[in-house]
C-alpha cells in the first residue's frame, strides 16, 4: 500500500463500516475513535444496512476500515497499525 508521508492528519480519513449490533464494529470503533481523536484525523462510520452497495461489497469482512478510501482492515483494528498508517 502507497502511503503519502507528506500527508497533514487533518487531511486524512478514517472510515468505519459495520452495522448495528455488531460487537466487532463496536469494538472497531472505541479504537478508530481513539486514534483519530489523537491525531487529529476525520472519522466518519457508514451502515451497510443502508446501502446495498456497501452490503454487498463488505457483508462478509465486517469491520471493515478504511483509509482516504482504501481498504486497510477487516475484522479486527489493530491500533498500532492503524495509527502506523495515519503517522
């Protein structure tokens, strides 16, 4: 993955998709709103139930994060990673 070193955080995007009840997303969350809060980084979280696009690309990988836009994670958030990339 091409990452863009020359990025201010307050340019970058974190992007959560799950649904509700999803106790993975919610665990997703707690730690993409952590590190984007910290580093200054926007979040935005998208419900698959609401968009059948979404719900048939990521049904199957939810949490899924997202970066700019770019898939960086599925499942689980590994916080030293996600905040590796937005670093």
């Amino acid at each position: 993955m091409r990452r863009d070193k020359s990025r201010n955080p307050a340019d970058r995007k974190v992007t959560l998709i799950g649904k509700p009840g999803c106790h993975l997303c919610d665990r997703a969350r707690e730690v993409i709103v952590r590190v984007t809060g910290e580093l200054g980084v926007a979040f935005e979280e998208l419900d698959i139930t609401r968009d059948e696009k979404l719900h048939r690309s990521y049904a199957e990988q939810i949490p899924v994060t997202l970066i700019d836009g770019r898939q960086h994670d599925f499942w689980r958030v590994d916080e030293n990673r996600l905040r590796k990339a937005l670093s």
